[in-house]
C-alpha cells in the first residue's frame, strides 16, 4: 500500500483496510480497528495527513479536525514549531536507558502552572498516571479503598473501568471492583455519608471535573471543595484526574476551582501528540516513587520521559499562553451558544466548558450508542469530525471563521438526527 499524503489518496490497494486479512484469514486488526474507541458502527474513514485545524481523509473528505485525536492536539496538527521540537529531539536519539535533560524542562514547565505541587513523574499514558496515583495514594495511607463519581472516566485499568458501570466491568476481578465506591455526579450528601461511613477504609477520591462519559457535566465547585475538605479531615489522598481538563485553565480546572489536589494526573496535550502521561503531586506523597529511599515503589516504562514526547510537550506546554487558553475557551462558549440557539426546540442541547462541548438529547444521563453513531456521521458528512461520542475539543489554528463553520455544521448535524423518522 502506497499513501500520498499530498494528494491525500491510497494507492496499492482496493480493499477496504478493515477487512485486510492476514495469513490465517483473520482481519488483522480485531474488528478492522486498532483502538475500540474509533468504532462509529460502520467502517470509518483513515486519516490521510492533517495541517492546522484540518486532516484529510482516505475517501477524499477535508474536515474541520475537532477530534484533536481526543482532545490531545491542542495546537491541531503538524505545528510548526513542535514538529521542530520533535525532530531536533529525534535526530539526538528517540529514547535511552539513561535520564534526558528534556524531562527536566517539561517538568518545569508543568509544575510553574501547577503551584502547590512539587514534583512530577512521567508515563506513557494517563491511564498509566492514574493507575500510579493510586499506587501511590495506597502505598502512603495503608488503605486500599477509592472513591469515584459516577460517569468519571480515569482510563483503561481495571480499577478505572468501574465507574463506567457493568458495560466495562466485564473482565474486571470482583476484588477490584469492591475496593471501589461509586458516587452520583454531584451529590454532596451521599460523598458525605460514604466517607463519613468509614473514612479509614479509603486511600483516595479521585475526581474527573468534566466527565465525558458523564455526558460531560462538569463536578460542581462545591462538590470539588466538600471532596477536598473530606481528604483533609480523614487523611485521604485526593486525585483530581485533569488528563483532559487540563485545557480549560493555565492552572488547571483545579486551578480555575481554588480546590488543591494532593496529586494530579495528565497527560494528552502536555505530549504535543506523543504519547505521555505525568502524575504531578505533594513532596510527601511523590517520595514514596523516590528510588533513593529505602521501601520505594518501583516504578517504570521503558518508554515513560521519553526525549520525543517530552520536547514536544514542552514546546505545546510553551505555545499555550494563558491569552490563548482564555482565547480558546471564549470560541468555545460562542460556538456552544449559537448552536444552542440554532437548535431551540429540537430536543438536543450542547454542553460542557469552555473549548470543549459535545451536543446530547435534553436531559439525557447517558446516550444510545446508536443516536452517538448517526451523528458523528452526520457531522462528518458536512466536513466536521468529532470523536465517535460526539465530543468535540477546539484547538488553536481556529479562529472565528472556523469555529462559525463548526456551529454551522453542528446544527445542521443535530437537525438531522433530531428530525429523523
């Protein structure tokens, strides 16, 4: 198979690349998918190459990129300047089994914007982050017990599975799953009796502040503050999970809250599109990962600080200036706005925060696969590509021109599948 990426064409085959066989007749990848997460109930189009805030695809589509591969390309792609970084870092070698001084810099960066943490750690992923916060907040309480909201989505380990319900559980030890307590989205008083309840039995409450898989309702201040005040009276480890929410504030979601984590964990744009994750955390709590001290925990990743991803994300770090965070979040709120009016009465709303939002029926807790998979298609069909949730997440080559076609293209995408029979 032979890709132009100019002319954004394939050439070498005629066969759809989900049913590409290998040689014991089975399509190579499971599904015709390497991630489930790009699923949109039918063969989806390949990316092709991407410039700006723009990706071309297999079957000769140019869209609106508002997937950002989920949020994680903040400055869109191809960057001028973090491709440069990118490629000085390579050109030195891709990665070694000894510590790079561009671990340093990122973590500079990251820790300038995250005042009241001391040290970072980096990983590959931020499931990875989660998965050693947790480690982490056990190894230092004696306790194994987490508190989780409803809908809050922390990764792809088994104990972050749980709070997505019995359609992720499948698989899951049910050991796993009793050492973690669930609790609605918001619901003070129930946070408040669980804990109360039996406060020595919990490590850590972690919090996601703007749950997609929630239907991306944001966790209310209060409900931030009572969770901080509950991790402080009972020496539990609070974990506020901004691998996505990151993007909302220069500090942080946390940061535009007032609430202080005790250990936070990101990832995706502080990659500049590299695969990275970073647990940021108290003094106190990151010395249980200090190899120096005796009882440590070890910890890993042949891959984890790698020179790439970590002179990219410094780079990306870098370029988002908190003028254009606050640049981006205001084309957010007005493309959520006029959507919302363009769509008055059709039974649909757009929600979420600043330059992330994501369209859903009225009211709905959780929506059908189905409704999710029509829609993306019919954003698509009108140049727009969203995640197969229908989330869409901004990033900086747009501009108001571009973030009018977005709104245009939305409310035409919600009036179709709202009117259909």
């Amino acid at each position: 198979m032979k890709i132009d990426t100019e002319n954004a064409t394939v050439a070498g085959s005629a066969i759809d690349p989900h049913l590409r066989k290998g040689p014991r007749g089975y399509p190579m990848l499971p599904g015709g998918y390497g991630r489930s997460t790009y699923y949109t109930g039918a063969p989806s189009p390949y990316a092709i190459r991407g410039e700006g805030c723009r990706v071309w695809d297999d079957r000769g589509q140019k869209l609106i990129d508002a997937n950002n591969n989920f949020t994680s390309l903040i400055h869109g792609n191809v960057h001028p300047e973090i491709k440069a970084a990118a490629v000085e870092a390579m050109s030195a070698g891709s990665s070694w089994g000894i510590p790079n001084l561009y671990e340093w810099e990122l973590a500079e960066l990251l820790l300038n914007r995250l005042p009241g943490l001391d040290q970072v750690r980096f990983t590959n992923s931020g499931t990875e982050a989660v998965m050693s916060a947790v480690r982490i907040a056990r190894a230092s309480t004696g306790r194994d017990k987490v508190v989780v909201t409803k809908g809050g989505y922390h990764g792809t380990s088994d104990l972050a599975l749980v709070p997505g319900g019995p359609g992720y559980t499948r698989g899951v030890p049910q050991g796993v799953i009793d050492d973690v307590t669930t609790v609605p989205l918001n619901d003070i008083e129930h946070l408040t009796h669980v804990v109360e309840s039996a406060p020595t039995n919990y490590a850590a409450i972690i919090l996601d502040l703007l749950p997609n898989r929630a239907g991306l309702v944001s966790v209310s201040e209060e409900f931030a503050r009572t969770a901080r005040d509950l991790a402080t009276k009972h020496g539990i480890v609070l974990i506020i999970d901004e691998v996505i929410s990151l993007r909302l504030g220069y500090n942080g979601l946390s940061g535009e809250y007032g609430v202080q984590p005790d250990l936070l964990t990101t990832g995706k744009l502080i990659g500049g599109g590299f695969p990275v994750g970073a647990v940021a955390g108290l003094g106190s709590l990151m010395a249980e990962v200090d190899p120096t001290r005796s009882g440590n925990l070890p910890h890993g990743g042949t891959f984890s600080g790698n020179p790439v991803s970590m002179a990219a994300g410094a780079a990306a770090l870098r370029l988002y200036t908190e003028d254009q965070v606050n640049r981006l979040n205001d084309l957010g709120d007005s493309v959520r706005q006029t959507v919302s009016k363009s769509i008055a009465g059709l039974g649909w709303e757009v929600r979420g925060r600043g330059s992330l939002l994501r369209a859903v029926p009225e009211g709905a807790d959780k929506v059908a696969e189905d409704i999710q998979h029509r829609l993306w298609w019919a954003t698509y069909r009108r140049g727009l590509l969203g995640s197969p949730a229908n989330l869409l997440s901004l990033s900086t080559p747009m501009d108001d021109k571009v973030g009018a076609e977005i709104a245009e293209g939305l409310s035409a995408a919600i009036a179709d599948v709202a009117t259909a029979r």
